[in-house]
C-alpha cells in the first residue's frame, strides 16, 4: 500500500499530489526502468562581467519541479566558487593530503624533499573567488536562508509538494578566482575567464536524497535543466560554451552568417544569449584573443574550437578538428547517439575537464599534447552528461567507462590500432595493489586516503571493470551491454547495479560476484599452474577473488588446445571456441582436469585480459619434455 503523508492543509494540492503518486506508480509498473523519476529545473539567468575586476553581477529564476514521491522542506544550492578562499575545505584537503594536486600547490622544498604549500591559501581578498546569494525568493516571498561554504541552505516557506513546481528568484554576484583548479581568471595558457562552477547551482535531489556534497576535490551530480543564459561582457572578448547563440549576428566572433549584415550594438559590451535544453550544466569560457573554428560534421553536429590566437597552438588546433569528427562518429556507433546540435572544444581551464556540451582543454602545441585530452573529455559527454552516474560516489562508472572507449577510440583512430581492449592499461591498478594504496570503489571519491589511490581506482580500475568484463562474457557481449545500458539509461542517473543488470540480461551470465569483489573489496585475483602429470592438471587460487578461466595447452606433439572453465556462481557461459568443461565453484582452492593428451605447457589467460597480480605462476612449462 502507497500513502502519501504531507503536512499541507490545502485539499486541492493534497488531490493533485495524490493523483501524480497514483501516476508515477502506474507508469513505473507498465515500463522498464521508469522508476527512475528525475527532478528538473529551468535556469534564465541574466549576467554582467565586470572582466577588467573579475567580478560579476546577476539575476536567476529558477523554476523547479518535485517529480519525486517526498515532500520537500528544505533545498540546497551549489556555490563553488566559495571553495578557492584561505581555510576553505578545499584548502584544508589540500593541505592534509600527502600527495596534493600539483597544480593546486607549489613546492617550497626540493625534488627530494618536497614540502607543498596550497595556493590557496595565498590567495588575497581580490584574488578569490566567492559566490554571494544577496537575495533569495520562493514564490515570490522572501525565504530563509544560509551559507554553509560551497553549500547554500535553504529553509522552504513552504514544502514542495510531489508533482509541485515551485519558482525561485534570486540575485547574486560572484568573483572569478586566481586560476587554480578547473575554473578561474588567466589560465597557464592565457585564457582570460574559464567559466565552470560559476553560478548558484541547485543540488541533485535523487532515491537517495539530497546531494549536497561540499566542494573539496571532485566532480559532480546535477540536476537535468534547461538554460536561458544571457551574458553582458566587453565586446572585444568571444565568448563559447554550452547552448546554441540565439544573437550570432549581434556578436559576430566567428558565430555570424557571413552572407547577412551584423547588427552589433553601440556601447562597450556585447550581449550573448545562449539556450541550452536538457543539460546538467552551463559553462562558458571567454578571452580577446581566440580563433573561433567551426566543423560541421557529416552527421549534423557543429564541433566549433576556440584557441589562443597565437601560431604555437595554430598547428595541433587545426590537425585536432577532423580527428574530433571521427571520435565523435566512433562514440555515437559504438556507445549511443549523441543528442545536442552542438560541441565545443575550448582552450581554457587546466588538463581537461568535461561539462555540458563542451570541454575545456589546455594545452596544445603538439597534437599529442590534447589528442588523448580531447578523445577522453568527448567521451565523458556519454558517460557522465548523459548517463550521468553520481560521480562522488561512483567516480570509477564514470572515470572508468570514459577511460576504456576513449582507449578504444584512440586506439583505433590515432594508433591504427585493432580497437580491441588491451591489458597494456593494468599497469597503474597492480603498483596500487603492490604498494598497498587500494581502496574500495565504494569509497566517497574525495575521502579516498591518497589522490593516487583515487585517480587507479576511478580510472584505471574503473576501466578494468569493462576490459575484465570482456573476459568473462565475451566481446560482442560486452559491445552490446554498453549500447544496452546507454539506451536504457540515459538521462537517468544510473548505478552500479544497473551496468551489472544490463551485462545479465545481454549474455545470461549472472555478475553480482563480479560487482561485488571487484568495487566493493580490494581482493585480488592471482591464479596458478599447481601440477602437471601426463595429461591431469591441476589449478589454484591462490588469491581471494573468483574467476572463470581460459586454459591454452601445447601438447608434446606441438599441438594446442583451449579450454574453458566457467565459474559456478556465473551459471552459464561466455561465447567461446575453446573446450567447454566442467565449472569451478568458488569454494573449492583447487581444480583438476585431464586433457587429451600429455601436456608440455600450461598457460592461464594467454589474454591476459584477467587482472592476475602474478603471472609467475600462471604457466607451467615441462622442462623434460621440452629439452
């Protein structure tokens, strides 16, 4: 039985509330994964920068829609920015952790000695940068609220009911810090405003509840929105981001139809008026001095690149735009369609960071220098703007998955590689395990004890995830499971359980021992030749973790034949032309089998696609036989 409990006194909104229970419950029952009930908001912010200070004024409504099944009494807004101040949490991180990012520290010791100082917390009042809300109203009354950091809390006049759309109006100014992380003023390569994190944003509400995670390393989880952005800046700055101009003709830079007039207004500044439909996010960067490039793709996509103006990036910049198309046709074959009209690739920020369809990369004299950035940064558009799993708690589903078709991707295209996994990547997981830095996957990405152990465990780790899987059901499984759970789950936050889900129904292969050893533990896979006599031979696990195993045997008289040992707890097999034999329960350290004939050598996974941290005792060659 479903009861709905509100406080609400007024019987229509109780009805109407009542009456989207009834239906979001029917909807879920009558289709597959409909549960997955999202809230939304409509952003239409009007902005003014003040570039030559940094600072910035503006106004926000917000319109915000209750789709879960709770009644709301609170709401909780992002203000990052907050975050690059002396003593922030960010600071404090930094300064705790034994191996702070380069970029956010300098060393006042030496390459032996390091000592690391958070620049930070160097940071003068005119150098940092700070969200304020000045003003905040609930439908149109003012309402309580407070700042709490990065997190501005917000005590509701009124509940949101289910079903309920509410509107907030808000006033706000900002400063663009020093550029320290990600966003900020003057990059390393010149870039005048990186624009990310900006703005007052308001915070996930999911099954789970409120997301209002404090802004202290990591990446992000949001709210699906549409965005009415409008921008007032100097006119000689371009401006490129998320959304589609709506003004190209009043700004010209490279956005204008170059066979009508332009219409640009009198005064110092340009307006830009930007739309962005159905995106987590809205990011902008700006500077006088970028070329503005634009790609219009085979498939309808516009891919515009923003750089410096300067000829030591001209090179790598022009060579990266059609190696873009082909990524972007690799990823909408292999992972899903992509949905917007539009991509940038914009010089700004620090390494490389994903937002809403856009990146921000740094760097470019050599195209080696962004190419692995730029493939990487394109596929997160799938995995995290679109999937949008919850990054401070499945950092490895988004970090992971990027990682291994970004891998695959380049490989294909840059390398005139086979584009088929590889277990060159495994390097990073098995110095983790060697040097006792791992943790569970599970961990809250920023309280991992060392960045080291988050960037294996998210990236690499993550990766191994997939690269594994095709180990256990198969390639063509595991090509089909990625396009399964894209379509099934895109715009809907999906988690872990649901990847393992999709990998069940695609090859019949049950994995909830695969997602549980390889996220929630840090056991290790270790596998080993115990004997060999004639033709029996015998295997152990020597380490915690179960695994099917492929077996490839040289008889003595040369000849070779593969075999394959399911696992039990899978309850059923991958593809394979190798002989099926008997499966291996967990529970049982060794494992014996007779082949056809007296064996000369042993191998387990030629492939090596399994995570085995000791290949040592994975072949066992007969000495005799051999010699």
């Amino acid at each position: 039985m479903f009861i709905l409990r509100t406080q609400n006194k007024n019987p229509m909104k109780k009805l109407l509330g009542l009456l989207f229970l009834i239906t979001t419950i029917i909807t879920s029952a009558q289709n597959n994964n409909d549960c997955y009930w999202q809230q939304h908001a409509d952003y239409k912010m009007d902005v003014d920068i003040d570039a030559e200070n940094y600072q910035y004024k503006g106004t926000q409504e917000l319109a915000y829609t209750n789709n879960s099944l709770d009644v709301l009494n609170t709401a909780f807004y992002h203000l990052f920015f907050n975050a690059f101040q002396p003593n922030s949490e960010m600071d404090a991180r930094l300064q705790a952790v034994v191996d702070p990012d380069s970029r956010m520290v300098n060393n006042i010791g030496t390459k032996t000695n390091p000592i690391f100082e958070s620049r930070i917390a160097k940071l003068k009042p005119n150098e940092i940068g700070y969200l304020k809300v000045l003003s905040l109203n609930q439908n149109g009354k003012p309402v309580k609220y407070n700042t709490e950091g990065t997190i501005l809390k917000v005590i509701l006049n009124e509940a949101i009911q289910p079903g309920e759309t509410v509107k907030f109006e808000m006033t706000f100014e900002g400063q663009v810090p020093v550029h320290i992380r990600r966003a900020g003023r003057n990059s390393e390569d010149g870039v005048a405003l990186s624009m990310a994190q900006w703005y007052p944003k308001m915070a996930e509400y999911d099954f789970e509840g409120w997301h209002a995670d404090p802004y202290i390393a990591r990446e992000f989880h949001g709210v699906w929105a549409n965005f009415d952005v409008t921008l007032h800046i100097d006119k000689k700055f371009t401006v490129g981001g998320t959304g589609y101009l709506q003004n190209p003709q009043e700004v010209g830079h490279g956005y204008e139809d170059k066979t009508m007039p332009l219409k640009l207004p009198k005064g110092k500044k340009l307006t830009w008026h930007f739309l962005a439909p159905n995106v987590l996010d809205f990011t902008w960067a700006a500077d006088p001095n970028y070329v503005h490039d634009i790609l219009k793709t085979s498939n309808g996509t516009a891919l515009h690149f923003f750089y410096k103006n300067d000829e030591k990036y001209a090179k790598a910049w022009k060579e990266i735009q059609p190696l873009t198309e082909k990524a972007l046709n690799y990823f909408n074959e292999n992972v899903g369609e992509y949905p917007w009209k539009q991509y940038s690739v914009i010089q700004g920020g620090d390494g490389g960071m994903e937002y809403a369809m856009c990146t921000l990369v740094a760097g470019g004299e050599t195209l080696n220098d962004i190419a692995g950035t730029v493939y990487h940064e394109l596929a997160h558009t799938w995995f995290q703007h679109i999937l949008a799993t919850n990054e401070s708690k499945h950092s490895w589903m988004d970090e992971g998955f990027t990682s291994y078709i970004s891998t695959l991707a380049s490989s294909l295209i840059m390398e005139g590689g086979d584009g088929k996994p590889k277990a060159k990547g495994y390097r990073g997981y098995f110095y983790a395990v060697k040097n006792g830095i791992e943790e569970p996957l599970t961990t809250h990405a920023d309280r991992f004890n060392t960045n080291t152990a988050f960037s294996i465990g998210s990236y690499t780790k993550g990766s191994m995830f997939l690269s594994q899987l095709n180990y256990i059901i198969g390639e063509e499984n595991v090509q089909k499971t990625l396009k399964k759970y894209f379509e099934d789950f895109k715009f809907k936050h999906p988690t872990p359980n649901d990847i393992k889900r999709t990998a069940e129904k695609v090859s019949g292969i049950q994995l909830g021992w695969y997602l549980n050893e390889w996220i929630e533990t840090t056991h290790t896979i270790d596998y080993a030749v115990a004997k060999v006599e004639g033709n029996v031979v015998t295997l152990a696990r020597v380490g915690q973790m179960p695994m099917p195993i492929d077996v490839a045997i040289t008889y003595i008289d040369d000849s070779t034949e593969n075999f394959y040992i399911p696992l039990r707890m899978m309850l059923g097999e991958k593809p394979t032309n190798a002989t099926l034999i008997k499966n291996w329960s967990w529970a049982h350290p060794t494992y014996t089998f007779s082949a056809s004939k007296e064996v000369k050598k042993v191998e387990i996974d030629p492939s090596q696609l399994m995570a085995d941290i000791d290949r040592n005792n994975n072949v066992f060659e007969n000495q005799e036989v051999r010699n």
